[in-house]
C-alpha cells in the first residue's frame, strides 16, 4: 500500500512536470528560435527534442498504478527520437564554426567513440548485473547512458577544439547531459525496469537536466572571437584508436559484444578516416611550402625563397653576394605584344641567367620583371665578371611568335658584410645599385655607400611628394591650342606643375617617376581633374568657353577610381561634360582591349570626348579607331617637329591627317616650335595645333590674360582686314 502510495506520488509530480513544466521549456525555445534568427535550425531540432522526449514521458505514463506500461514500450521511439534531435542541436548550435568542418567532426566523432569504448566496458557489465536485463530490454536500456554520456563528451570534445567559446553554456550542456545520464542510469539499474517505475530523484534529476539545457540554448550568441578552432592532436587520435583495439582483442562474451564491439569498430574507423586526412593534409603542407617559396611562372626561387637564403648564410657568417637584375623595356615589350608574349619572354630570360650562372650559384625571381642571383663568394671582381657574363647572355637575340626580341637589363650588386643586420638590407643596397646601374647605363654596378644619396633622394623625393599632394602644392598650368582654320583659340591642354616650397616649380619630368614607383599617381590624377574641371568652371563664369583636355594614365583610366571622380568632380561643378577632352595613350587599348571599350563606351554616355595622345609613337592599330568611340588623334612631337622640311614626316602626317578626317575626327599636332611647321601642317589640313610657337604653358593666372589678349588681338586683324 506504501509503495502505491509513493509510485501515486510520483505520478503527481511526473503528470505536472509534464504539463507544466515542459510547456515552458517548449515556450522560451519557440521565443528563442524567433529570436535568433541565424541559430533557428538548431534550436528548432533542440525544440522538437524536448517535444518528442515529453510525449514519450505522457505516452508510457498515460495509465495508472495498476495499468503501467511494460518496458519497452511504443512511446519508446519518442525517447530515441529526442536524443537525435539532441544531437543535431549540438553539431549545429557551435559558437565557432570550423574552418575545415568535416575534420571537426571527425574530432568529435574520435573523442566520443573512444570515451564510448571504455564506458561500455565500464558501464554495460554492472548495469547488466544489477538489473538482471538480456536482451532488446538491456540494449535499449543502455543506448540511453550511454547516448547522453557520448553527448556530453561532445560538447567536452567541442570545448577542446575550441568551437565553444562560451564557457558557462559548455558547462550547462555538460552538466545538463551528466544529470540526464544520471537518470537514465538510475532507471537501467533499477530492478523493476521491465516497467516505467520512475523515482522522485530521476525526475527531478530529469527536469533539472532539460531546464540546464534548454537556458544553455537560449543564451545570446558571442559574436566576439577570442580563438580560432582548432584540429585534435595526434596523441588524441592514437590514445583513442589504442583503445578502441584493446576492446576488440579483449574479445567480450557474446552478450558484451553487443555494446562493446560497435563503438569500438565505430572508432577505429574514424581514426582511420582522420589519420588519412591528416596524411593528406601533411602532404598538400609539403607541397604548399614548396609552392610558397617557388615562382609559378618561371618556376624559379621566389621573393620568401631569397630572403630565406640570404637570412640563413648571413646566420651561418657564410661569404655571399646578391645581384639583383631589372630588364630594360619589358613594359613597352608587354604593352606592345601583349601578357601572353611578354611571359615568354620572363621564362626564356630565367633560362638564359640559369645558364649564365655557375651551378652552386642559386637564380630567383622576384616579381615582375626583377630577377635576383645569389653567389656564394664575395669577390667583387668575379661577382663584375658573373654579372656581365649574364648580360652578354641576356642580350642574346630570341625568338617569340616570329618576333626577334633581344632583352637587355641592369644589375646591381652587394656583398653581405660582416655585420650584416638582415635580408632587407642585402635587397635595398642590390637595389640602390641596379638603379644606379640603370641611370648611368654602366649595365652593372657595385653597391657604393655614396650612392646612398641617390636613392635617400628618390625616396625623400616620393614623400615629400605625397606632402606636397596634401598639402596643396600641386598646380595646374594651361597650353593653348590653336584652331588653324580661324586662327582662334579652341583649346586647352591641362599640364601638371609642383611648386615646391624650397626648389621652386618642378617640372613632371623630375617628379613623375618618382610617383609611379611610389604608388601616388591616382591622387595626383585626382588632383589635377579637379583642379582642371573647377578652373574651367570658372572660365565659363567668365564667358571663356574652351575645351580642356587632361592627360589619363591607362592605369587610372582602367582602374576603379579616376573616372567616378571625374565625374563627381563635373557633376559638383556642373560644367558640360563635352567640354573635356580625356587624352589617353596608346597603351591603354593594347593592356586590355575589352575592359577599355566598356571603359570608354561609359565615357561617351557621360559626354567626355576622348582623345588618342601620342599618336604615331606607339603600336597603332586602325582597329580600335573603327571600333571605338575616338573624337580626337593627337600626332606626336617627334613626328610634329621638322614637318616642313623631312619628307618623311610630312607623308607620315598628311596621311595620318587624312585618315582622320575620313574618321571624322579632329587631329591635333602637339610640339609646334617654328613658323615653317605651322604652315606646312596648316596646308595639310591640321585642325589644331599647339607648342611653344604658340604659347608655353602658363599658370591658371596668366592663361586667362593670355587668352584675352589673343582674342583682342585676333579682333582687331579681322576689323583690318
């Protein structure tokens, strides 16, 4: 009567668990699931977990004392069903995902299968003892310790590799999963399990479980990373795979070996597994690093690959050399014949110095057309001897797609000194002396410390450009152009001026190298537009209206910033956009033929004219005059200057002149010195001319009273006449 008395009493406490409390849970994780958007699948497998697990409780508690379900019983497959949604929930619901996910898994799945084996020799034998239970009764019995122990070691195994940060949540799942095994194990141990006789103890150690698990799952997500995951360490996947063999050759009874063998075979193949990916993964390392240190092109040593070398004989106080080469022309060879050719040309040339080269010697590339060569000597007449030796070489006529190219370059050389600080130190020094090589045209030259001043000089040049930039010194100055037909000013070109606060006006000559190599010429670009589209905002203010061209780089008039300021710069000053000319080279359609059509098909939208500079100089094809939208050509100076008097010149230009009028083009002749040549164009049809005969360029001041005077003057010719 007792013993009805208490089972009553924990029908009480199970049916208001059931219809109760776990509506709550259900509640606060259907809140979370609307909550946290980016973790709805796994809390909604949690959701469904504890829905089936509450189901499963009211299907084999749904009869009194005297009608109790016999175990196992149908509501069984609710049970089963939750801890699968239990552990969909932990696989997914992870505050760090990892950046290898099959080889996550593969950890956990290592951590749990081998923890697995030894609970199932620790825990089957016992249980099975204490209980009395064969059979589907002992397996169904045991699954369920057993799985909430597998859990629990799951979040441990996701702690160790680090895709749990949140320590508090780890721990609840932890705890939450040992008080469900708790439970579950009271109720395998019991006597009477062969029914649903469930204690106070287990219900409350099975309601304070899923009250754990479920505040686990709806803490805040942490969006901060504090650690990256990581993989399981070899001792992890050898103890585990160890283990898992000593349960298969302990041999259990046939009755042990239906909880043992499974999670021991289980095991030893995801070890398996893991230690193949591990294989694989050591040897992509292997040939990674190799790659890492090896050129693709040329397949030669690498930039890493030298500074390697270099760091480790200067360690080893070993006596070296460093030479480093830069071809002559491999711009205008890539702008020219194209990338395809111009890689041709960087493998043969590797070939050459290869050959140039004694064996012990090592050849690298370090990126472009930039080669270094490493000698393990420090005797500067050999190391003159070895770099002329390779330039000999070099110059050597070869042969790529039917064009005879003959490469030629300019070495630099330094010796490593006793006292050598680092590599970077060995390439700067190499460096200063190729450029100095290359500016005297001596073909190779020895590091001097006095040429130290050279390129300290390049460098302080560079940043007190980019001061300069920022700080305003960048000027505008205007040449004009001349329309031959009424002798009118139609025109004109924008040209770029740096006063300097100690030097004076600087010429682009002295500058502009200094600002490719340093990176700066889309700022100066920018700066010059702008200049250029507000000075001629305030010449239409003032009732002057000419075209004003400004000169493109193909790197700025393909890149993705000039053009959209260009246009930002028009649109804020609301000027015509046909009232500037774009001028760009040759160069810009031969770099990438297709980006430059679209580039220039927008221009044309935009109403920007555009202008081909230079024309004549460089390799002209009449495709792209056919093909794109071109209003302007403007023929070179060195074809311009003795027009009048070099019959050459004077067909090149004529026709040149002709072909573009039949395009319906302008044609502009640039570098107009001397009277002779002006009228000697003048007869051939030029439209526009400019040069110093005309005017030199001036600053935006005396532009404007330069332009006055001329169209005063031009007044007065025409009441004359």
């Amino acid at each position: 009567m007792a013993a009805s008395a208490t089972h009553q009493r924990s029908q009480t406490i199970l049916l208001a668990t059931l219809t109760v409390f776990f509506p709550m849970l259900v509640l606060r994780l259907a809140l979370a699931v609307r909550l946290y958007s980016g973790r709805r699948t796994g809390l909604l497998l949690l959701l469904a977990a504890v829905t089936a697990w509450a189901i499963g409780s009211m299907s084999v508690n749904s009869g009194g004392v005297a009608t109790q379900h016999q175990f196992p019983a149908t509501g069984e497959w609710f049970f089963l069903l939750s801890y699968l949604g239990m552990a969909g929930y932990l696989m997914l619901d992870v505050d760090r995902r990892q950046m290898q996910p099959t080889r996550g898994w593969l950890d956990i799945a290592v951590i749990c299968g081998g923890t697995s084996c030894v609970a199932s020799l620790l825990l089957v034998t016992p249980i099975r003892l204490a209980s009395g239970q064969e059979g589907v009764p002992l397996l169904l019995a045991m699954i369920y310790p057993l799985a909430d122990l597998v859990l629990a070691l799951a979040v441990l195994g996701q702690s160790l590799l680090l895709a749990r940060t949140d320590l508090v949540k780890s721990v609840m799942l932890g705890v939450a999963f040992t008080l469900l095994a708790a439970a579950d194990s009271a109720f395998a141990l019991q006597a009477s399990a062969r029914t649903y006789d469930f204690g106070n103890i287990s219900i409350a150690l099975w309601g304070g479980a899923f009250a754990l698990l479920v505040t686990a799952a709806c803490r805040p997500p942490t969006p901060l990373i504090r650690t990256v995951p990581k993989a399981a360490g070899t001792a992890v996947l050898v103890a585990a795979g160890a283990v898992a063999m000593a349960v298969l050759m302990i041999r259990p009874e046939e009755e042990l070996a239906y909880y043992t063998v499974p999670p021991a075979v289980f095991t030893m193949v995801t070890v398996a597994w893991r230690m193949g990916l591990a294989l694989r993964d050591a040897n992509r390392a292997t040939e990674a690093f190799a790659l890492s240190r090896t050129d693709d092109l040329t397949k030669l040593p690498n930039r890493r690959a030298v500074r390697v070398r270099l760091e480790d004989s200067i360690a080893a106080r070993e006596p070296l050399a460093l030479m480093l080469l830069d071809l002559d022309g491999f711009k205008e060879i890539n702008d020219a014949l194209g990338h395809q050719v111009g890689d041709t040309v960087l493998r043969l040339v590797a070939l050459r110095m290869r050959e140039a080269v004694g064996p012990r010697d090592v050849v690298a590339r370090l990126g472009g057309d930039e080669f270094a060569i490493i000698v393990p000597g420090c005797d500067e007449i050999e190391l003159m001897e070895t770099a002329h030796e390779v330039l000999r070489e070099l110059g050597k006529p070869i042969s790529v797609d039917g064009i005879e190219i003959c490469p030629s370059g300019s070495i630099g050389i330094t010796v490593a000194g006793p006292d050598e600080p680092g590599s970077g130190e060995m390439l700067r020094r190499a460096d200063v002396a190729m450029y100095q090589a290359k500016a005297t045209s001596m073909g190779a030259a020895l590091y001097d410390v006095e040429l130290e001043d050279f390129s300290r000089g390049r460098l302080q040049l560079a940043e007190e450009l980019r001061k300069g930039i920022a700080d305003g010194q960048i000027e505008v100055w205007y040449q004009p152009q001349l329309d031959v037909a009424s002798m009118r000013i139609s025109g004109l070109e924008a040209l770029v001026r740096w006063r300097h606060p100690v030097q004076g006006v600087i010429s682009p000559v002295s500058f502009l190298p200094a600002a490719r190599r340093a990176g700066l010429m889309a700022a100066l670009s920018e700066t010059i537009a702008r200049q250029a589209v507000r000075d001629h905002r305030r010449r239409l203010d003032a009732g002057v209206d000419l075209r004003v061209a400004v000169n493109c780089a193909p790197t700025e008039l393909l890149g993705q910033a000039f053009l959209p300021q260009l246009y930002a710069a028009i649109d804020e000053h609301q000027i015509p956009a046909e009232g500037l000319v774009l001028e760009i080279t040759e160069d810009s359609f031969l770099a990438d033929p297709h980006h430059t059509r679209e580039v220039l098909m927008g221009l044309r939208e935009h109403g920007v004219q555009v202008s081909i500079d230079d024309y004549g100089t460089g390799f002209s094809s009449l495709t792209y005059l056919r093909n794109l939208p071109v209003q302007e050509l403007k023929i070179d100076r060195s074809l311009v200057r003795n027009v009048a008097v070099d019959d050459r010149s004077r067909e090149i230009v004529a026709s040149t002149i002709q072909l573009a009028h039949a395009l319906d083009m302008r044609i502009v002749a640039e570098g107009v010195e001397n009277a002779a040549d002006l009228a000697a164009l003048a007869e051939m049809g030029i439209d526009t001319v400019q040069g110093y005969h005309i005017a030199r360029p001036m600053p935006p001041t005396e532009i404007d009273e330069w332009v006055r005077h001329w169209r005063a003057d031009a007044a007065a010719v025409m009441m004359l006449g």
